[in-house]
C-alpha cells in the first residue's frame, strides 16, 4: 500500500432499495491534495461521505483510509480523520466550551491546550463570544463553524468534510481556506463536497463529479476541461456540460420568461 494514498475507493456501490445512491464509482485522494466532491442534489455525495467513514456499509466494492477498511476499522479511522457531516450539530444542550471540553476527553487531548486552541480558532472566525453559549441558540453559520472547530482539534491527517462552507459568511471562508492550507503544507489531505463551484475551482487540486451515483468527470480543472469538450470554460459550465444540465438550463429559462410574459 502506497503511504501516499490516503483514500482509494473502487468500484463502490451502495443501493436504498431501488435507488442507486453510489452505483460503481472509483477514485484515490492522495497526500497534499484538496479533492473535491460535486454533483446536483441527489446525485450521492452525503452517501460517498458517510461509506467512507463507515457511517453506512457499501453493497458492493473496495474502500480504504490510510490503509484502514471503514467496516472493521472505524475506530483507528476515526482518531486520524476529522469530519463535518452534512446535518447541523447534535449536541445542541451543550455550550462549544463543554463540547471542545468533551471531545478533549474522548480523544484524550490535553484538556488545557485543547481548550487553547479552540478559543484562538473561534477567534480567529469571529465566534468567541459564543463560547460559553449554548449550541442550541447559535445561529446556522456560527454552528457550522463549531463544527469545523470540532473535526480538526485533535489535528486529523485526513479532513472529510460535507459542505463545509455552505452558510459560513465571507470572512470565514477565508479563514477555513487557511485552515485547510494549513492542513495541507503540514502533509495533510481533504476530501469536501461542495455546491459552490467559485470554491471548488479556487481550492481544489482535483474534482469528481458525480451524478445519478456515477462518476461523470475526474481530474483537475484542465482535465475536467476535456472530458466536457469545453476548452477554456469555467467549472460551472464544465459541470453543466458533464452533468447533462446545460441544456435544460436553457429550457428551464426559456419556459419561465414565456408563462411569466404569458402572465402579464
Ligand atoms: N437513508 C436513505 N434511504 C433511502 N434513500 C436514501 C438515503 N440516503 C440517501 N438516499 C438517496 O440516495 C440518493 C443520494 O443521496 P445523497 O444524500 O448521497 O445525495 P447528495 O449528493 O449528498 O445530495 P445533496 O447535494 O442534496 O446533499 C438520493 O436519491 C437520496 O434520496
Ligand atoms: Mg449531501
């Protein structure tokens, strides 16, 4: 097994009954690499995410993290990956202050530096007022970034995160952009789906995109550029053209300016 290899998928498949949530994909995220995942609503990146955490059992297929297998060695997995899951937090009775405190227990960090280093993270996203706040009272982004916080205190080599970014305002972002450069010089990895294309083609070294559970395009910008015969377009387009969307796109506009005019 390659070192450099932090996650290898193959051939994954997991079906809910009829539907083919994640129907035959393979890729690899090495080390050093920002890897996004991107597809329309329902197209199974949450069910990638969670197979390759263990979260869910694939029907069929291969999966590796850092070596480990996500169905027997969930436990080794979890202390070297950190994750933000797509749901909003569930320790909602809980103030940030008890949760840092909790996950220090759990993951037997040094209670005082943990505590440290999660005040200078809160900080740094502008948050730190919350800290003795409940969960539960926290607006959206302001518990998306708990959530953040929370995947990365004990350091993880790998970062698995499900729309990390999605409501956090501008300045967070950028934050969380030198978050994961961090991440990375320091020999990390990071695998996020995402819905923000701008994001995806500013922080990604390569992109999958997935659709109906299939992998419809894999590479880097440029690769992406010619698997979707768009020489020079940028990833919206890119992911229009893979994703089959861009011409309904036009249909879509098209229809709705004809009833609208129809209408007044
Ligand atoms: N527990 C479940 N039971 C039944 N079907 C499910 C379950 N989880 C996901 N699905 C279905 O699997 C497909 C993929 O869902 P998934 O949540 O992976 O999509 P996604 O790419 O994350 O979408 P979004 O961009 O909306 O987050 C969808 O058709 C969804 O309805
Ligand atoms: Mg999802």
């Amino acid at each position: 097994m390659n070192d450099n290899v932090m996650i290898s998928v193959s051939e994954l498949q997991k079906f809910f009954g009829d539907i083919k949530a994640v129907n035959g994909i393979s890729f690899e995220v090495k080390k050093g690499e920002v890897f996004g995942l991107l597809g329309p609503n329902g197209a199974g990146k949450t069910t990638t995410i969670k197979l390759l955490l263990g979260l869910l059992e694939p029907n069929q297929g291969d999966i590796r993290i850092m070596g480990l297998n996500p169905e027997t060695e969930e436990v080794q997995i979890k202390s070297r990956v950190g994750y933000v899951s797509e749901e909003p937090l569930i320790f909602k009775s809980l103030t940030p202050k008890n949760l840092f405190n909790f996950i220090a227990s759990i993951r037997s960090l040094e209670a005082e530096e943990t505590s440290k280093r999660a005040q200078e993270y809160l900080e740094s996203l502008g948050a730190l007022e919350y800290y003795e706040q409940l969960v539960a009272t926290l607006s959206h982004g302001n518990k998306q970034k708990i959530q953040i916080i929370s995947a990365i205190l004990h350091d993880p080599d790998l970062l698995i995160m499900d729309e990390p970014l999605a409501g956090l305002d501008a300045k967070s972002v950028k934050v969380v952009k030198e978050v994961l450069d961090i991440h990375i010089e320091n020999g990390g990895a990071v695998l996020f789906s995402t819905h923000i294309m701008e994001i995806a083609e500013d922080l990604c070294d390569r992109i999958a995109i997935m659709n109906r559970g299939k992998l419809v395009g894999i590479g880097t910008m440029e690769e992406l550029r010619q698997q979707a015969d768009r020489l020079g377009a940028n990833l919206e387009d890119v992911f229009l053209r893979l994703t089959e969307q861009d011409i309904s796109v036009n249909e879509i506009v098209k229809k709705l300016r004809k009833s609208f005019n129809e209408r007044n």
